[in-house]
C-alpha cells in the first residue's frame, strides 16, 4: 500500500474532502505543485485551479477551487479556499454560459474581473470533464 498524507479540502460553508491520499495536486502562486507523504513543511496561497486528491483506495477527487491557502505539516495538507466545488456539484450549463460571457465581455476590453471569470469557468469545465473521463475507460 502506497505512503499517504492527511488531507483536507476546506471552505468556511463546510469541509469538501476529509481523508487520506497518496497525492494531492494543485497550483499555488509560484506554480504546480504536488503532495506526497511526508512533504515538507508548506505554506502559500492557492490560485484559481483544479485540484486532485489521489486516494489509497485508487479513487480520485477533482475540485474546482477559486483562490485561498495549502499548508503542509506533520503529514497532513490543509487547503483553506474561498469557494470550491466538488467535480459532481458543478453545473455545466452554467460554466460553460459563465465562459462565453466573459470571452465577450474580454473581446472589448481587458478587464481583470473578466478574466478572473473566465479562469474560474475554465477550471469549472475542465473539473467537470475529469469527472467525465475518469469515469468511461
């Protein structure tokens, strides 16, 4: 059985994932980083990203999380974001209506809150299209 850490998805509405994983993966504000058992200590801010519990029990779970903080200490990461949204909670329609609305609203001008917008509806999608490839082989 593979080494795993503690790990928690949290958001100030409720936790998202309690548990053990082999490797959780997300970006920070430095870049992508992975997890592993053991890591050494952490602390940074966390972007507007997917991120992916591997579980022991060869279970994945995929997150869209927009913005918040990843620390790592004594075998355990805690990622504190501002909103997430477990990969079976995310309305398609409404991302995907959310990306066309800031592609057009980009299309005139550049505008942070705009793109910020579309970052998250990207993550959205692509959280929403891992859930789908991950579960037809």
């Amino acid at each position: 059985m593979a080494a795993t850490i503690d790990a928690e998805l949290l958001t100030p509405e409720r936790p998202l994932f309690i548990g053990a994983a082999t490797m959780v993966t997300l970006r920070t504000g430095d870049g992508d980083i992975a997890f592993l058992a053991h890591h050494a200590p952490f602390m940074g801010t966390v972007d507007i990203c997917v991120v992916k519990v591997e579980r022991p029990d060869a279970a994945t779970l995929y997150a869209a999380v927009h913005g918040g903080f990843v620390q790592v200490a004594k075998n355990k990461v805690v990622i504190l974001a501002d909103i997430a949204e477990l990969a079976n909670e995310i309305d398609v329609a409404r991302a995907q209506h959310a990306k066309e609305r800031a592609e057009a609203a980009l299309a005139h001008s550049s505008d942070a809150m705009a793109e910020a917008a579309l970052r998250r509806a990207h993550v959205r999608l692509a959280v929403s299209s891992a859930i789908i490839r991950s579960s037809h082989p």
